[in-house]
C-alpha cells in the first residue's frame, strides 16, 4: 500500500507536501461507488485534506487513517515519517469523461496538491436488464424477515428485505413483490426504506396484513444489480419467510352460559333481552361486512383500485414505474396465474385483454409498460411526465371492468 502511493504519479512542482492518488478498480459504471484513496506524506500531524469539487459526480468521505514510513534520530530526537490516507467515495451520476481536480493538502504553512486524474465512465448496459434490477451497482446480497413472526388475525406485521454490500447503496427502485401480491388473502403497503453508509446496506419495509388464519409462507423475492467486474446483470433471491397467522375465539352459543351468569327466565327485564338480542346482532352484522370488506379489497377490482389511490399521490417518477409494473403484475397473477414480474409490453397487452375484453385498454396497458421501462431503465423524463396520473386513471378503468377468468 505504502508503495503504491508513493509511485502513483507525482506531486505538482515543488510543494512541500507530496500529495499522492490511488483510485481503485479497472472499469467504471454510472451509479458505481469508486473509491479514491489520497496519501500524504508528512511528519506526526494529520495534514487538512480538502475533499474535491467532481462534475457530474458525488464525493462522500469515508474515513482516514496512516502508516508508518520510517523513523530516524540523532540523541533524543526522533524524526518520524508517516503516510496519512483519507479515503473518498465518488458515485458518477452519467457516461463519459469524469475529471478529478488536484486534491489539495495543508499543514500550517505547507502544501501540496496531486495531479488530476481522468477516468471514463461507462454506462449501465440496456441489454438483458432484468425487472427486477433496483439500480444498483456491486456486489449485493439479499434476506427478508418478518416482525413479528406471529400475529392474530387481523394484525399486521412488518416484511423487511433487506440488501447489503455496495450494490445496496443505488438500490433506490422498491422491489416488486409480484408474486407475494398474488395472494389475494395479503393487503401490502409500502412504508419506508432505511439505508446506512458504511458498511453498505439498505432495508424496505412493507406492511402486510393477513386476512386468513395459518401458516403462511411468502415466496422470495428476486432482486437484481450490476456487477462492474463481471460486466453483467446479477439476479439473486432472499429465502422465503414464514408467519403464522393465528386466527381469533369464534363465538360459540354453546359457551353462553360460561360468559352469561345463569339467571330464570322470568327474572329477565324485556328490555335488557332486546339490548342483549340488538348488540349480538350487530356483531354479526359487523363481522359479516368486515368478511365482505376484506374480500373487496383483495379481489382484482380492489387491487386495481387501491393501486390508483397509491399512484394519485406519488411523485418519484422511478418509483411509479415500479409500481405500476408491479401492480399490472399482481392483477393479472390473480385473474389468469400469467403474470410476471418482468412483465413486458406484449404480455401486459395480452394479458389484460384476456382478462377483460377490451382491446384499447388492453393496448393503454401496453403503452403503459412501455413507458414505465423507460423511465426506470432509460432514464427517460419524457416517458415519466405524467406517468402516475395515467396509470391511475388505466387502473380505475380497469377496476370498473368485469374480469372473465376470475370471480371478484
């Protein structure tokens, strides 16, 4: 390591710091994580290393630390050299030609600055990206957990995936839970995702709420990034987790007198029977259109219409796109077990006019996904304009169509 600072080009004239760079890594991605390591040659004070102004780029220091170089003395007076490192994150945000300026050092009176470098910055390949591809660039490894493991019926409980390695950190896409939303017994929610910096890892959060009791099991969730070394997409699964759903004391008449103290019958007001007989009525009532409710909203056309409320108040163009690939994924899973996470125009076209019947919905569907690779892939800001208040409006058309290979 010393070495490689000390024969990694040449400090400019005649500074009185030698100011050395190393950057790691043979090829470089837009969204990579690049790591600059600066070295300062110097005696037994840290140097100010001034982190550096990169066009088109973002720069995050990561830590510092230092080496011993040598040692000398003459009686009792030691000289020591040290190699003082500072390392610094710098993440392109586009393709091309990416500049580092001199990396300034100083010492009281003293300083030094390094040469610039120039590194080219490739751009993510368009080919063979997969639906399941969050934007991020590393090495990535994925598990899911859910808290609690066990809840009653009706409860919610916290699904978490959970990313770690570099890849994590440009992770910003929501994974597409196409098929754990085929459930039709499971209402989802996004929440939020949590990231921390070093080491690298990012967490989204969902809240699932059960409307069946039992063992649950909820299948893996694929997730994909791009590996800069292997030049290539990189797809991987978290194990599948399981939850059990334990379901609520039915009422039982048969335990009535258990509940109820015994009492004649002649001794009962007429007016205490009609409130009894009133509130066991409107129990059964209520959890007869709780039933109704939670099969509405599980049903396609529930689906279909939560998905337009969520996408009536989203602003994150990339966000969007996965959320209508995802949702058009789920209702299509539903209504005709075809459906797919890596849903393409064609299929949504198809798909939907399977299910429905309607040929210009079925090719606004079509265009729509399109218009969501676009701008999750493309980068497309044309394609993204307006994509939520479309996709809201092709939702509510849909939840308004009578579904032939389902029963709502």
């Amino acid at each position: 390591m010393v070495l490689a600072f000390l024969f990694a080009g040449s400090a400019r004239g005649e500074d009185a710091l030698r100011v050395e760079v190393k950057v790691t890594g043979a090829a470089y991605f837009v969204g990579q994580a690049i790591e600059v390591r600066v070295g300062v040659v110097a005696a037994s004070e840290r140097p100010k290393v001034v982190p550096p102004r990169v066009e088109g780029a973002e720069v995050t220091t990561i830590d510092t630390a230092f080496r011993q170089v040598g040692a000398s003395g003459i009686g009792n007076v030691v000289n020591e050299t040290n190699l003082f490192i500072t390392r610094f994150r710098i993440t392109p945000a586009r393709a091309g030609p990416l500049v580092i300026p001199p990396i300034h050092a100083r010492i009281g009176d003293e300083s030094g600055a390094s040469t610039p470098l120039r590194l080219a910055i490739q751009p993510i390949p368009t080919e063979e990206r997969p639906a399941s591809w969050l934007r991020g660039v590393g090495r990535l490894q994925a598990k899911a957990e859910a808290v609690p493991p066990s809840v009653r019926l009706g409860e919610a409980f916290d699904f978490r995936i959970i990313l770690s390695g570099p890849g994590a950190r440009g992770s910003t896409q929501w994974p597409i839970l196409s098929e754990i939303e085929s459930n039709k017994s499971l209402t989802i929610q996004q929440l939020n995702t949590e990231m921390v910096a070093d080491p690298p890892a990012r967490t989204f959060h969902f809240r699932v709420r059960p409307s069946t009791p039992g063992d649950l099991a909820l299948p893996s969730v694929a997730v994909a990034t791009f590996d800069p070394t292997l030049r290539r997409f990189v797809e991987t699964r978290n194990p599948s987790v399981a939850v059990r759903v334990v379901d609520v004391p039915r009422f039982d008449p048969a335990n009535l007198d258990s509940i109820v103290p015994t009492v004649e019958a002649e001794s009962l007001n007429p007016r205490v029977i009609r409130t009894i007989m009133t509130g066991l009525l409107a129990t059964v009532v209520t959890f007869g259109l709780i039933l109704l409710l939670a099969r509405v909203r599980t049903g396609p056309r529930g689906l279909v219409k939560r998905y337009a409320r969520e996408l009536r108040s989203s602003t994150d163009p990339s966000a969007v796109a996965g959320r209508v690939t995802s949702g058009l994924a789920a209702y299509l899973l539903r209504v005709s077990s075809k459906g797919t996470g890596q849903l393409t125009p064609e299929e949504a076209s198809q798909g939907i006019a399977q299910a429905v019947g309607d040929v210009a919905l079925a090719d606004c569907a079509g265009r729509l996904i399109e218009r969501c690779d676009r701008a999750r892939f493309g980068l497309d800001l044309e394609a993204a304009s307006g994509l939520a208040a479309d996709a809201a409006d092709f939702f509510e058309e849909l939840g308004t169509k009578k579904v032939r290979r389902a029963k709502d």
